[in-house]
C-alpha cells in the first residue's frame, strides 16, 4: 500500500516520505506516536533494522513479516491474501511499512479484524474489485483512530463540527481523559506526521469506554462481525491538530482555519458511539 496525503481541500496526492537521515528523534516525542514508545528506538536509530531483525524482535503471533521482492510478488496474491496465509509484505527501509508492522504489533486484534473483513470480500467479489466496505477498511487501516467518550454532549458538537465547543471548551474533557485517542490506527497518519506541523485529519471510530483498552477490544470486535466499516461515511473526520497540546500553536486564530477545520457538509452525519461499557467477553 502508498500513503496518499489529503490536504485541506480534500485532494489526495501521493505522499512522499523524507530519508531516515533527516528525521529528528524528537519527531517522535509528538502524541499521535505516544502509543508506540516501547518501539521508539527501530523509529529513532540511525540504521533501518532489517525486514528480518523487525520480524524477529515484533514475534508477530501467527505472522511474519516478509521482505517484499519480486520473488514475493510472483505468487500472484492479493496482498490482503497473503496476510491471511501468514506472510505481511514489508519493503525495506520504507517508513509506511514499518509503521505498519508496529501498528500489527501494537494492535494485533484489530489488524487481524481488518484482514479477515477484506478477505471475506475479496472473495466474494474478486481481486480486481473493491466496494464501500473495503474502502472504509482501508481509510480506517491508513489513516484511523479510535477515540472514546463519555459526555453526549461532547460528541454532539461534534457532530455540528462545531471545533470550538470540541477543542477550546471542551479542553478540560481532553485534560481529564473523559475523551481521548485511545489508539492510532493509521500507519499512514504517523508517516504523514514525519513532516512536523503538517494538519493531519483522522478518520474515526467513536465508542464510549472508560478504557483504552476495552474501547479498542470492542473496535476489534464489531470490525470483526461487520458491524462497523462498511462504507466510508460511517468515519468521523477529526482534525488531530487541534486536540490540545496536539500542535504548538493552538491559539484564536489557529481554531478559525476553515480549510483545516472545516464546517459540516449538508446532509452529513455520523453514527453514534459504540457502547464499549458492557462485559469484555
């Protein structure tokens, strides 16, 4: 898979990550890679490590990364069907697929969902095919964060895109934990996020948890038995930038960006928050 970069008009352009070289280790100090400090030295160290050494240090349940070669490719598979035979491709030295490979180690249940859900639909359909619901896979896979709430009224704003009431007011929610990232999802994202004070956008999964990691457990659930991304519409565009501490500047001027922080579109609105409150199992 390429990251294509989506900038403030909605217009999609292939994104181009910078040499290893030139990234400062303090590049990945910034939240959205707060989730993935246990790995911070294969993202920070001079030398890429090895499809091999990546492989061996992740220990990847019922997976392997495999370096992507000609050889690889000349299986002929759809590279979500060579995952669900045991094998993820992984290009050398490339930042989106090491991303990638640390998402699957950080969040190996919601991986293993996604998997399986374009599996189930590229045989149904074909290689050649994809519909609304592997576009949402996908969106989700790139660029996908799962955020929990507790306050209705909080995902109310949100819903109205009314940033000011999510951010500025509701600043003391994001202190609190009563909402919060929960995880970040979107190799993508954190490839984006090697250029520091780029405007990233999320595509979001909302559940009400009290817990990170019970919030995340449910995701994994309902992506698993179809109940959640089957079209592109049911994510919830939040722009990252804006959570606060998120980005330096988060000044009055800052908020009334419109091409960052954009209206509502008419007609559009999101599903509720997943109830992630219940038993675990």
């Amino acid at each position: 898979m390429t990251a294509a970069a989506v900038d403030a008009g909605g217009t999609r352009r292939r994104f181009i990550a910078p040499p290893r070289g030139a990234v400062a280790a303090d590049v990945f100090a910034q939240p959205l890679f707060a989730g993935f400090s246990r790995y911070a030295d294969l993202m920070t160290a001079a030398d890429w490590p090895t499809v091999a050494a990546l492989d061996a240090r992740l220990a990847l349940p019922g997976r392997h990364l495999v370096e992507q070669d000609d050889a690889l490719l000349a299986d002929g598979l759809h590279y979500e069907q060579r995952i669900a035979q045991g094998r993820i491709a992984t290009r050398a030295a490339n930042w989106h697929d090491l991303f990638n490979a640390l998402v699957w180690a950080r969040h190996p249940a919601i991986k293993h969902a996604l998997n399986a859900r374009q599996c189930l639909h590229i045989g149904c359909h074909g290689p050649q095919q994809r519909n609304r619901a592997q576009a949402a896979l996908t969106q989700f896979d790139e660029t996908g964060v799962i955020v929990r709430v507790r306050d209705p009224a909080m995902v109310q704003a949100w819903d109205r895109h009314d940033w000011a009431a999510v951010f500025v007011d509701g600043a003391g929610q994001w202190s609190s934990g009563e909402i919060a990232v929960a995880a970040v999802i979107g190799h993508a994202l954190m490839e984006q996020a090697l250029l520091p004070g780029r405007l990233l956008v999320g595509k979001c999964v909302v559940v009400c948890a009290d817990e990170d990691a019970r919030g995340v457990a449910q995701v994994a659930r309902m992506i698993d038995t179809g109940r959640v991304l089957n079209d592109p519409l049911e994510l919830r565009p939040l722009p990252l930038a804006g959570i606060p501490g998120w980005h330096p500047q988060q000044d009055a001027a800052f908020y009334r960006q419109a091409d960052y922080f954009r209206p509502l579109r008419d007609g559009r609105d999101y599903p509720a928050p997943h109830d992630a409150q219940g038993p675990t199992r």
